[in-house]
C-alpha cells in the first residue's frame, strides 16, 4: 500500500473524542483547558461537580427501600483517580455513547 493510500485509509476513520475530566477543586484548570480546546470538536472538558453519595440511609423502619437497583456510577477507578489527579482523560472512539459518571 502506498503511503497516499495508507493516509487516506487512516483519514476515513472516525477520530477518537476526547473527554477531560476535571477535578472540582481545580477550576482554574478547568478554565485553561476549555481555552485551550475551544476549537477542537473532538475534546469536551467537564467540571466535575459532584460531592460523593447522594442517596440518603433512613435508619427509620417503616419508611420505602431504595428502589434503585445499583449504583450508577460504573467508573469507580475515575473517581478514585480523580481524587488522586486534577483530572483525567478518557479516549472514547467516535461511535461510543458519552461516559455515565
């Protein structure tokens, strides 16, 4: 294959999307990398705003179970890191729905 051949092939596919993951304490971060990728199309930056679990226990009796039937949050390693780091960068291919966090 030539290598007009092999560039065109690798322009056809879907580019990877980008996501930046910032930590909530680092907003000044988060402001230089909405900035710095304005124009990219294929990086988004998200502030991460949330505080932990949400669900509240009811040690009353009598009061409705929680009916939800698992934990949404899937990505237990990102929030472990993302308490570690600033942030974190996921590499979603073109055709992946958006992360559930």
């Amino acid at each position: 294959m030539t290598c007009h051949a092999q560039r065109r092939q690798t322009m056809d596919k879907p580019m990877a999307r980008h996501l930046f993951l910032v930590s909530r304490h680092e907003a000044r971060l988060y402001e230089y990398l909405l900035e710095r990728f304005r124009d990219d199309g294929n990086v988004e930056v998200i502030l991460d705003r949330r505080r932990g679990e949400r669900r509240r226990r009811s040690p009353a009796q009598g009061q409705e179970p929680d009916r939800r039937r698992s934990d949404r949050r899937t990505r237990r390693e990102i929030d472990l890191e993302l308490q570690v780091r600033s942030h974190v960068i996921l590499t979603l291919p073109e055709d992946d729905p958006a992360p559930s966090f």
